[in-house]
C-alpha cells in the first residue's frame, strides 16, 4: 500500500507535548508513530546521529519500509521535536554552543534522504516566549543557570573568547528567524508541503488550529473539546527553590549533589530484576513521581500560582523589535494575521 507520510518536525518548546499528547493520538486515519510505534521514530533519529560521511540511507529506508508494510493505515505521522534541530548542546571543549537549532538543514537533508518529499508540520512560537520556556526546560532538568547568563551567550573568562559557546546554557535569540527555517522546508519539500500551525494558534484557538491540521492531513475535522495544557511551567517561587536545590541534585555531572531525582528508585529496579512483584511495581511507580520536579511542580507551583516574568518589559521589547519586521514577512508565508498573537 503507497503510504503518505507526515513528519512533524517541533521545534522544541513549541507544544509539542501538547500536540503529541492531547491530539494527534485522537485524529482517526491517522497512525500516529508517537503513540503506536515510537520504535519508528527512533529509526529516523538513529539515521540523524550517523557520521554524515558514513551515512547509508538506503539502509535506513528499508528498515522504516519494513516496519511500514504492516501498517493498515495509509497515512502516517512520524514526530520528533529533535527532527527540527539541536539547541543544547555541548562542543567538545565543554563549553555549549548557542546558536539554537545550527543543525536544521542537515536534519532537513537526513528526511529529504529517507522520505523523498514528505509532508510537513511545524508549530512555531514567538521568539520571546521561546526564549522563556527554553531556560524553564534547563531548570526543570536540574541546571543552575541565572537568566542574565542564559540570555547572554560568550565566554568572558580565560585566554579565549568565543562569541557563540558558553560554559552555562546560553541562547543567542537572534537565531530564532521562524521564516529563515520555513524556506529550508519550502526548498527541500514544497511551500505546499508544509503545514505551519503557530503555538498561540493551539493555545488560544484550537479548534482552529485543529482543523487546519486535518485538512492538511485530510482526515475528517473532530471538536478537541477542553484540553488542559500540559508541561506547565515552574511557578515564580518554584524557580526560586529550584535553583537553590538543583546545586545539590544527583545527576550526571553535579558533582556536590546527594538528592535523587527519582528516591530509591534504582535499589527498587534491581530488585525488580530479581523477582518482580505488585509491591515493587507500585514502590517504583510512587517513586517516579516522588522527584524534586513533582515537588516544585504539584506542591509549590499551585500555592498561588504566579508564572516568572524572567525577560522583563525591556528585554521583551528588545526581542519583540528585533523579529517585528521578520515576523511580518513570516506571517505572509504562511497567511496567518500573527498580529493578533504579539507578533507585531
């Protein structure tokens, strides 16, 4: 059977939890590769960590095409945030680099390799709002890390100075030209390849974000219904706590931290191994929640929930104005009024 592939391709920090969780599960005649064989995606990515030099596609291909061949559905939807590009990750001095996303076209070329001219969809987000929720996703992952130091990327210490790496991680946010990467897609797949839902779309209207993604993918248009967001953010205090115990996390690395992410939880998998029972599996699964993420989260984040302000007026402006033009030409390209957004 000759399948239609849709990928959906991020960025990171743009709803794609959302999307992944709440919706694209729920859209019938469509096989959602997240929720039905994330094996799938796994391929694509294995392929997207090859040494470019050594990469075999055709190998990649009759994997997938294996797999595929057992599928009913004629539509499929591969998804990956990590599809769109890389934007944390270290050089091989130490330092981060912080340009987000440098890895776009060469992810671009890896699905050109493996899919020919599938179908696309990105779910972009204002660029301030980016910025905010990237440094959130470095704290909920046990970092340290100030905003001021974020915010402004280059090493300033030692005998070498690098515009773009950072010993913490950094953003340069002037790398964030939604439209530069929209004509990566529109050259590699076709301007009418490409779907672009923006993430205030889903957030403040839905339905209408809902169908534009079905008739993209051609499948009969379904009310979503109230959908509560999900991967909520630290609330102001909960930041405030969480970078005073993120110093003393036990993760990889950290090398003053004693508390477990996850209590226990290993001492309980290796007696799993040995003999499972109800009681190790209802230990493991209280343990997985019981972690400094779900405590910042469901006990200090709803007394009285007040979401940070970390790039204050000023700062805010100052990227605002730095993408109204970009973002205007952007808002041609994919025929949406980004005004009513913040856009502009």
């Amino acid at each position: 059977m000759l399948k239609t592939i849709y990928i959906y391709v991020g960025p990171h920090r743009s709803g794609s939890q959302f999307l992944l969780r709440k919706i694209t599960p729920n859209i019938k005649g469509l096989y959602d590769v997240r929720s039905k064989n994330v094996a799938l995606n796994e391929i694509v990515m294995e392929a997207m960590d090859e040494h470019p030099d050594f990469l075999d596609p055709e190998s990649y291909k009759e994997r997938i095409s294996g797999v595929l061949d057992a599928i009913d559905e004629d539509k499929i939807l591969f998804a990956n945030e990590e599809f769109f590009g890389d934007y944390g990750r270290r050089m091989s001095d130490g330092p981060y680099i912080s340009q987000p996303f440098y890895d776009n076209q060469f992810r671009i070329d890896v699905l050109k390799k493996l899919f020919g001219n599938p179908k696309i969809i990105m779910t972009p987000r204002r660029q301030d709002l980016w910025v905010e929720s990237a440094y959130m996703h470095f704290i909920h992952n046990f970092q340290t890390v100030e905003f001021d130091e974020f915010f402004n990327p280059g090493m300033d210490k030692g005998p070498n100075l690098f515009k773009f790496r950072s010993n913490n991680q950094s953003i340069n946010f002037k790398a964030l030209d939604w439209g530069v990467y929209l004509k990566n897609y529109h050259s590699a797949f076709g301007e009418e390849n490409v779907l672009v839902i923006p993430n205030e779309m889903m957030r403040h209207d839905l339905q209408d974000a809902v169908n534009m993604l079905c008739d993209f993918t051609k499948v009969d248009r379904f009310d979503p219904g109230e959908i509560p967001q999900v991967n909520r953010s630290y609330s102001a205090p909960a930041l405030r706590a969480a970078k005073l115990i993120n110093r003393f996390i036990l993760v990889p690395g950290n090398r003053f931290g004693f508390i477990p992410v996850h209590p226990f939880l290993k001492e309980i998998q290796t007696q799993r191994a040995k003999k499972e029972s109800k009681l190790l599996w209802f230990l493991a699964g209280i343990s997985r929640r019981i972690s400094p993420h779900w405590f910042l989260n469901e006990i200090v984040g709803r007394l009285n929930y007040k979401k940070p302000d970390n790039l204050g007026p000023e700062r805010r402006e100052m990227v605002l104005s730095h993408y109204r033009r970009a973002n205007k030409d952007y808002a041609e390209m994919i025929h949406i009024d980004l005004e009513k957004y913040g856009y502009y």
